[in-house]
C-alpha cells in the first residue's frame, strides 16, 4: 500500500506586505498572513479538498497554524501542532528566541487544533539552515512512519519544507531554488522507497510568488 506525505509551505505574510509592522509587532517573529495571504490559503485548501487526507500537521507559528486552518476547515480535520516543522531559527534573522502564541491561545482562535497531541521533534534556538533541515526531515520521517499508511499534509516554512522533503526523498528535493509561498509537494511512498511526484507547485494561486534561485 501506497502512502502519501504533503507538503505546504504557509501563504504570505503581513510583514512581507507591510514592513513596517515588524516594528511595533507584540510578537515580531510571528506575524500573521496578509490579506493576500488568507485567499491563497483558501486557494491551496480548495487545490487539497479533492485530495485523500487523513491528518494535518502544522507548525505552531500563526502564519502557518491559520494556512492549516483554511485546509482543515475544507477538509473537516483537526490540526495537530508540530515544533518539529517550525520557523528556520536563524539568529541573523531573529535577535532573540521567536515569542508565539500559547497552544493553549490559539486553540481558542482555531478550535479544529488538537490539544491532546504532544509535538515529535523539538526546534531550538539558534540554529543552523543544515540543523533546521535534519530537524524538519527528521520530523517528516517520524511522522510519516508513526502514521502509516495513512495520508498527511505537513505544513511548515520555506526552510522546514525544503528539509522535509529532503528527509523524504533526498537531495532531489533540494533544486537551488527558493520554495515559494503557499506552494505545495507531494512524496508517495512506494516498495522502493520515496518519490516526489510534485515540486513546489503553485498552479492553484491566482498571485504566484516570483522564483528566486540561490547562488
């Protein structure tokens, strides 16, 4: 039997469309999505409602848990939080560890989040772009296994996508380019081991993020 692990990265945020909010921000590093951001969730939720998927995993960022809400909302799912597929803690990005909302906060914003679950992997700060991608591979992995054979939608960020996928399929997942917002992959499990049938696809949104290849 095949499995199937999605992988999304969260929609735009606020602070990519006005700068400006990161400087009066109560939690800087965890800002919301943007208006735009809100309808390409909607549009990855209506890509995955014709899809088969059994669980939802996000990180606990709001950016991300608010991606994941517009998918279970359509997919009638619980959220289950997951430190494992957080934020790259880069210390040239972040002065100091990133405050979040407590679970405890955002389940009462979004009640489809499951607070009986207990994340897999840790993310600690600072790290390193190679430290956040074992992290994130490692948590794609355990899950993957933990809930096999069933289906499941991982939703993180451009670097804990990135090494999830990685963590699944290998350095094929890792094509020098950025992994743009709100776009989604899909690695299925075979006899012979994992395959990425999709890459980053961003068909489904009506504003697409302009691709950016890394040196």
């Amino acid at each position: 039997m095949t499995q199937t692990v999605w992988i999304a990265r969260h929609a735009n945020r606020l602070d990519f469309v006005k700068p400006e909010w990161f400087l009066t921000a109560d939690r800087r590093y965890d800002p919301p999505l943007s208006d735009d951001g809100m309808v390409q969730a909607q549009q990855l939720a209506e890509r995955l409602q014709v899809e088969t998927i059994d669980h939802i995993f996000a990180s606990p960022f709001l950016r991300t848990v608010q991606t994941a809400n517009a998918i279970a909302e359509k997919l009638d799912l619980p959220i289950k939080l997951e430190t494992g597929l957080s934020e790259w803690l880069n210390p040239e990005w972040m002065t100091e560890e990133p405050e979040r909302l407590p679970t405890t906060t955002l389940a009462e914003l979004f009640p489809r989040i499951d607070t009986a679950y207990t994340p897999s992997i840790a993310a600690t700060y600072p790290e390193t772009q190679a430290q956040t991608r074992q992290r994130s591979g490692t948590t794609a992995r355990c899950l993957a296994a933990e809930y096999s054979p069933k289906h499941i939608l991982l939703v993180g960020h451009g670097a804990s996508v990135k090494g999830a996928a990685m963590g699944l399929v290998g350095d094929i997942a890792d094509n020098g380019e950025k992994v743009r917002l709100c776009s989604l992959f899909k690695a299925v499990r075979q006899e012979r081991g994992w395959l990425l049938e999709i890459s980053g696809d961003t068909s489904y949104l009506t504003h697409v993020e302009e691709v950016v290849r890394f040196n």
